[in-house]
C-alpha cells in the first residue's frame, strides 16, 4: 500500500519546517549548544507540525551521526541514517514513547509512564515521551505530571502537544518551554503542494493548489489530504475537481449574481433566480452566502488594505472578482443592497416563500 501523502512528506529536517521559522531557529540552537529543556509544550492548531517537531527533537537529542561527530552536530539537524534516526522515523523506537492523552487519560496511565520515565533508556542517550492531546487528561492526571515535570530523571525529556492551549492548567504550562505552532499561509502550502506534484508527477492547475491552500486553512495536513484524495478522483488536478471535492460549486454563482446586482441588471438577475430556485438551490443559504460575499465586495472597496487579510481564505482570482464587483457600482449601492439583504433574509426564514422576499429585494435595488 502507498504511504499516504501527509507521512511520505514529512519534513525529515528543522530547516523543511515551513511557516515556523522562530521555533526553527530555538530549536537549532539548542541543537547545536546541546541545550535542551526537560518539557516543552508545542501548541497550535491542526496539521502545522507539532508532532513533526517533536520526532525531530527526539532524533536530535539521540542522533548516532551527532553524538560521534562534531562537525555534523553543528549543523543542528538529525543526520536520518543511523539507526536512532531510522528507528525512530519509522515509529520503532523503545526510547520515544507517543501517547495520545485522549485515549490515555488518567491517572492510572501517567502513574504508569512515571515508572517507565524513572528506568534509564534501553539503548538511547534519552527517553522522550511525547504526550499528544494533552489537554485530554483528567485533572488527577495533569497533578500526577505535574509532579514528573517539576523533577525529571535527567534522562528524560517531555514534549507535550495540543490544539487546546487554553484548556491546559497553567501549573502546567508553566513548567514548559513553550512554543506556538502557527497557521500555515497560502503560499507557503502552495508552495509546497507544487513540490509535492512535481515529486509525484502529477499534472495541475495552479488554481487548483490555491483553492486547496484555502480550503485547508492553514493546516499543511488537511492540504495534503485534501490533494491526496482529488488525486485519487482524477489524474489531473483541477480546479473544478478541487471544488467538488470542498464543496465551492455555490462560490461561482455568487460571483456571477453578484455582478448582475453590481451592474444592476435587472432582467438576467430575476432569470438568475428563477434559474437558481428551479434547480433546487437552498434560497435561503444563498442568501446567507451572498451577503457575506457583498460584505466583502464592500469592505474591500472601501479599505483595499483588506486584500492582505484575505488571502489566506480566497484565492487571487476571487480577489480580483471582489475587486472588479465592487469597481462597478458606489458605495452607498452596496450599503443599500447589504441592508436590505439582510431584511430579506430575516423575513425568508419564517416564510413559506423564500424567494420573493430575495426577488423583492433585488427589484427594489436594481430598477
Ligand atoms: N510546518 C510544516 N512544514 C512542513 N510540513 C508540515 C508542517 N506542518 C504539517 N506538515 C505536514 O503535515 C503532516 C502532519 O503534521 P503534524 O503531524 O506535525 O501536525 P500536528 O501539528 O501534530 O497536527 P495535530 O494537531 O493534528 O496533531 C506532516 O507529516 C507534514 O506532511
Ligand atoms: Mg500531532
Ligand atoms: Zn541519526
């Protein structure tokens, strides 16, 4: 069976950690100092390397290659030949231990790795236990680590991870060092999208990598998951397979009203919604969806700073579609449309016509 894409291209290197470059940098000196922390605690939300950090400060800490050259060590990496860097990348190692605290939660279970933290390594420099989840443990639990992390055999290092930083005990979280993993941005998952098709070689649309780069928002992860599954639909990568696969097929339609309203067409606009209700569009959806695309129709118009802030959750041609819209008309139009809109849309929603109340809107704006 194929490795699934996400584990094939795990970075092997601090220096393949993309959009981390603070903790990249920490990290590679105390590599290369030798100077590690007994706990860390890397926190973040999904996919942005977590637990790819940890495997890698795991194999630092152990490297053969590092322990027996010094030259290499400076570099501050895994050297990921030798037999600890083998083992441990593929998941064999007795001396890193993973825990996922959502299935291991209680005390019995950290009692337990306390015993296992107090045996000296079998055959590695360190034991590294790598708690992930850890805002899963009971509140007996977290007590019992805390008291491991106040004094830890030296041979010991604890990484712990989560998404849930605000639900940890800040008994905890002050025994760590400390490191936030941050959300990826579009280019940087394009970017490596783009490696990941040229290695597999796989043909695609670039607008294709971007809408996935959007979808995923900002977790590297769901972005390779994400391809790895339009890939298994189709050979080539396309944008419209990307937006069946997330479900965007509604982003175009907004587009296309969206312009009609702007040019205040109001012919094609009621043929529009014809259209759209016989061919079993939810109404009142749209509506929703439609708002919050004039909203930034309007936003942008007025402050074009925003685009920055946008990019991350659209692609640059639904930039340049926002932008062209909002070119088309004045201000106080939009304010107009975006009020009555949102009329519209309290009234359909306890209406057994959700179209008429959106129809009458739009005569209203557009004669
Ligand atoms: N910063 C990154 N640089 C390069 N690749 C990354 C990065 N973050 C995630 N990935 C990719 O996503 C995969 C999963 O990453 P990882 O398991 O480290 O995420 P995580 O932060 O631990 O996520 P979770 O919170 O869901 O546990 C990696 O194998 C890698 O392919
Ligand atoms: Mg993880
Ligand atoms: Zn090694």
């Amino acid at each position: 069976m194929s490795l699934a894409l996400y584990r094939k291209y795990r970075p092997k290197l601090l220096e393949d950690l993309l959009g981390q470059e603070l903790n990249v940098q920490i990290l590679r000196n105390a590599a290369i100092q030798n100077k590690f922390a007994h706990a860390y605690l890397f926190y973040g939300s999904r996919g942005t390397g977590k637990t790819t950090a940890a495997r890698l400060v795991a194999k630092i800490l152990n490297c053969e290659t590092r322990a027996s050259d010094k030259k290499f060590h400076e570099k501050g990496e895994p050297c990921n030949h030798c037999r600890v860097c083998t083992e441990i990348d593929n998941g064999n190692a007795l001396d890193v231990i993973e825990i996922d605290a959502a299935s291991n939660r209680g005390i019995d279970e950290i009692r337990n790795l306390k015993e296992v933290a107090h045996t000296i390594p079998s055959s590695y420099a360190r034991k590294v236990f790598i708690i992930d989840e850890v805002h899963m443990l009971t509140g007996p639990a977290f007590n019992a680590l805390l008291k491991t992390l106040e004094e830890p055999p030296d041979h010991v290092v604890f990484i712990l991870a989560t998404t849930e930083f605000d639900k940890l005990p800040a008994t905890i979280v002050s025994r760590t060092q400390r490191f936030v993993f941050k959300k990826l941005s579009k280019q940087t998952i394009v970017k490596k999208l783009e490696t990941i098709c040229s290695a597999e070689k796989l043909e695609y649309e670039p607008a294709a990598l971007e809408l996935i780069a959007v979808a995923a928002e900002g977790g590297l992860r769901d972005a390779e998951s994400l391809l790895e599954q339009v890939r298994s639909h189709s050979p080539k990568i396309t944008a419209q397979t990307v937006e069946e696969a997330v479900g965007r097929v509604g982003w175009k339609k907004l587009k296309d009203f969206s312009e009609l309203l702007a040019a205040k067409d109001l012919n094609k606009a009621l043929i529009f919604l014809n259209e759209l209700n016989e061919s079993g569009t939810n109404i009142v959806q749209f509506t929703k969806d439609l708002i919050h695309y004039l909203r930034r129709v309007l936003s942008l118009k007025m402050n074009p700073g925003l685009e920055e802030l946008f990019q991350n959750e659209l692609t640059n041609d639904d930039i340049l579609a926002l932008k062209n819209i909002g070119a088309k008309n004045t201000p106080d139009f939009f304010i107009k449309l975006l009020k009555s809109l949102i009329r519209s849309y309290a009234d359909m929603r306890y209406s057994p016509f959700a179209l008429v109340p959106l129809e009458v809107c739009v005569i209203e704006n557009l004669k």
